[in-house]
C-alpha cells in the first residue's frame, strides 16, 4: 500500500444499537502507527431526514498504554460494583435480539 499522508492500515467496524463505532488505525508519513475513535450515530433532521452525528477521538502511539490502563481500570470497576448487587447486570445481545424481532417461521410468509 502507498502511504500517503493519513493511510488507513486496519479498520474495525462494531455496530452496538443506534450507535456505530469504527477503529481505525493509521499511519502518518514517519510511519508513526495512531488510532482513530469515532462513534455515529443516526438522527433525524425536522423535515425527517436522516443525518449522522459523529465523534471522533485522536489516540497517540505515546497514550496507547496510558489509554488501556485507564480503560482497563474503568471496565474492572464496572464488573465489581455489578458484582456488588446495586447495579444492573450486563446487557445481553441474545435478550436485546430477542426483544426487537418477533419470530417469525418459513410458513408465515
């Protein structure tokens, strides 16, 4: 791949609801690696519309670790304060699926 300013080298792309999220690592022209964050999410304008919101978060090669100690700590923080009773347990996939779709068989349609 050439690489030109701001090559994209890997992209991860995780749909969670309303909500998109995409990873995207980049190179700059020294060959630095760095991580772009950047979340979507749908909405509608007054004339109906859709329009997409987005954030984006610049992760420096020098913040990398710093990043996933602090994301580390904030998720190990979570699991223990639900573990203690006074908060909800972790969302499920397989109920929100199942929540959002009826069932319907082969013979229905």
């Amino acid at each position: 791949m050439e690489n030109d300013k701001n090559s994209e080298v890997y992209s991860k792309v995780v749909r969670a609801g309303k909500r998109t999220y995409f990873f995207d690592v980049k190179s700059t022209k020294g060959n630095d690696l760095y991580i772009t964050l950047t979340e979507s999410k749908k909405t509608y304008n007054d004339d109906g519309r859709d329009n997409y919101q987005k954030h984006k978060i610049f992760l420096y090669k020098e913040d990398f670790e710093k990043f996933r100690e602090g994301l580390d700590d904030v998720l190990n923080k979570i699991e223990s304060m639900k573990q203690s009773g006074n908060y909800s347990q972790t969302y499920s996939i397989e109920n929100a699926e199942a929540s959002n779709f009826s069932s319907v068989s082969f013979e229905d349609l």
